[in-house]
C-alpha cells in the first residue's frame, strides 16, 4: 500500500530554507518512485501537489534532475511534468523527449509557445503524430528539420514531408537524412535526387532500400541534363503562381489571408510575393524581410499594411534564422502591438525613397 503523504506539507515547506526543500524534493521523489507502480490516480495527485509546489521554488539544476527522474515514468505527476516540459530547455528536454505523460494537445502547445530548442526536442521524441509533426514543420526551422528527420519513428504527413523537402533544398544534411526514411514518398525521394549534388546523389541512391532501388536507379541515370530541366520546371511553376497574384493584385482580390495561407504552408517565396505586393515594397527591400538580422523590419512592413499578429507570428516563425537566437514571440508581440501605424508607414516611405524606382516590385 502506498505510504500517505501528510496534507499539511506544503504549509510546512513554505518556510523552509533551500536546502531543506531540495533534500525534501530528492525524499518525495525517492518515494513517489518506489510506490508508482502501485498507486491510483487520486494518489498520484497528492505527489503531484507536493513536486510541483517543490519544483517552483528549487534551482534549475534540481529541476533538471528532477525532470530526469521523472521522464519515463507512465504514472508520472501529470502537472509536474507539464511544468518541467514547459521550463528551460535544458530541465525540459528529458521530459519533453521521453515522457509519456505529454499528451500531442501538450506538445504542439508547447511547441507553439516555447519555439525552436523545444521542437528540437520533441522532434526527437519516440512515435509522435501527425497533428504534432505538422505543428513542427509548419513552424520550426532547419534544425528542427533536421531532428524530425532523423526521428524514424515519427508519422509525417504528405503536406509535412513537403515543407521539409523545401528547407531542404539548400541543405545537404538534410538531404541525407530524408532519404535515409522508408516512408519518403516516392515522388519526394524523385526531387530530392533531382536538387542534390553529385556526391549527396550518390550516396542517396547507395542508402535507399529496395523499395525505391528502381527508381533511384532511374533518375540517377536521366543525369544532369534532366535534373537541372526538372529545378527550371519547379522554378518557371513557382514564377507563374506570382504572376497569378501579381494579377489578383491587380484586380484588388490579394489579401491578408493569401499571406497567411502561404506563411501555415511554409510557401517562402508565395508569401513574401504577396507581403510585397500588398505593401508596394521595393525588391531590395522584400528580399531582406525574412533574412535581415533586425527583426523588427518584417514587423514594420506588416504593421504599415494592417496585418493581425497571427498572420504576423506565422510569418515571423518560418524566417530564414539570421541567428541562434531561439523564437521570442512574446518580445516580438510586444515590439508588434507598441510599433504605432503612422510611424511603421513614414519608416516604409523613408525605405521606399532611398530605393532606385526600377527596384519596386510590380
């Protein structure tokens, strides 16, 4: 039978010092341990007010060890874990790749709110879903790529493995990684040969199984030639659905919801098109938006044209990363909602003057 733990106890923590609350974590957990397999729900209850009371007021460190104690237990104190998954990285990643506790409502709430160090993290994490890869890879970035792809056990959609295939476009590694998957449909191993170099092909065409043996043996022999016209075909597809909204533009049917739409799909060069258009930004402008360090260009432009912070978030999300800063959508909110929309127009047109006219994008 479980041993009970006494109703009083965090009134009698709260006046303990920091060392008498680690040394009681480290006893409660010791405890709670031994008698898991043991206990019903009501029970994991009682621990989990404990922990958690305790976990809010021990050192990162602690919370780390915590976390690792914790990660594979079944039973695991439900609201404990979902703190510790929500802490810093380094005290959330156990739980976050391992504990069973972590439902796929948690995670993708998790991954939407805390950004790329814990997406990496749940990246990795054994048989994860749909709804969570897709949250991944509509809004993670190369390096959370990278840890879904090498995650086999993960089920990525049709729509998920397409918006990797466009990072991984510049992106040798993540070639590789891709190709290494039994489930890469067919028609995405066919365009991952179609961008790799020489020396990446080959080594994709030596790993894939038997499945895709004939058809990595088939394009591999259509050879240079027939490549380079399937990358101008992508190319001459991608200019023609610009020049479709360049129309609609025109026609005044371009609208917030387009960007929004191409930001979710992760369709880079669709949405900066029409955030272009919409704004009347000069190209040397446009084409810096999603790569220039400073942040706060991209929030101008969409501040000066009335765009909703959703739409302002999704397009944030998928920037080409400038830096290893992780994803701060609180700062950038507030940066967002403080930026006045009379002054986020005069800085546009102060741009726009120092542009050469044959710059500005039609």
């Amino acid at each position: 039978m479980a041993v009970p733990i006494p109703s009083d106890i965090t009134s009698t923590l709260a006046s303990a010092g920091p060392e008498k609350r680690l040394q009681t974590l480290r006893s409660v957990t010791d405890l709670f341990l031994r008698q898991a397999p043991l206990l019903v729900e009501d029970q994991v209850a009682v621990f989990d007010q404990v922990l958690g009371f305790l976990a809010e007021r021990i050192e990162r460190y602690a919370r780390s060890e915590l976390a690792e104690r914790l990660a594979d237990v079944p039973n695991a104190p439900p609201e404990t874990i979902l703190k510790l998954a929500s802490d810093e990285i380094d005290v959330a990643r156990p739980v976050l790749e391992r504990s069973p506790r972590l439902s796929d409502g948690d995670l993708v709430s998790i991954a939407l709110t805390l950004g790329r160090d814990h997406m990496v993290a749940i990246g990795a994490r054994p048989n994860i879903g749909e709804s969570v890869t897709d949250a991944l890879t509509i809004h993670g970035d190369g390096a959370v790529a990278h840890s879904l792809s090498r995650n086999l056990t993960a089920k990525i959609s049709t729509s998920g493995f397409g918006r990797m295939m466009a990072l991984a476009a510049r992106d040798q590694d993540l070639q590789l990684a891709l190709g290494e998957r039994a489930d890469l449909p067919h028609e995405h191993l066919q365009s991952l040969l179609g961008m790799a170099k020489e020396v990446v092909r080959a080594r994709l065409a030596a790993i894939a199984d038997s499945r895709m043996a004939g058809l990595v043996a088939a394009a591999v022999d259509r050879g240079a030639a027939r490549l380079e016209e399937g990358g101008a075909t992508a190319r001459r597809l991608e200019e023609r659905e610009i020049e479709e909204l360049t129309l609609r533009f025109g026609r005044g049917e371009l609208s917030e919801a387009d960007v929004a739409t191409f930001a979710r799909e992760g369709r880079r060069a669709q949405a900066l098109a029409a955030l272009a258009l919409l704004a009347s930004l000069p190209r040397s402008i446009a084409d810096r938006v999603f790569v220039d360090p400073d942040e706060d260009l991209l929030l101008i432009v969409c501040k000066a044209i009335g765009l909703h912070w959703e739409t302002v978030d999704s397009l944030q999300r998928f920037r080409v990363p400038a830096s290893h800063r992780p994803y701060d959508a609180t700062r950038l909110r507030d940066s967002f909602d403080r930026l006045n929309p009379a002054t986020a127009k005069r800085v546009i047109r102060f741009l726009h003057a120092r542009e050469p006219r044959a710059e500005r994008m039609n």
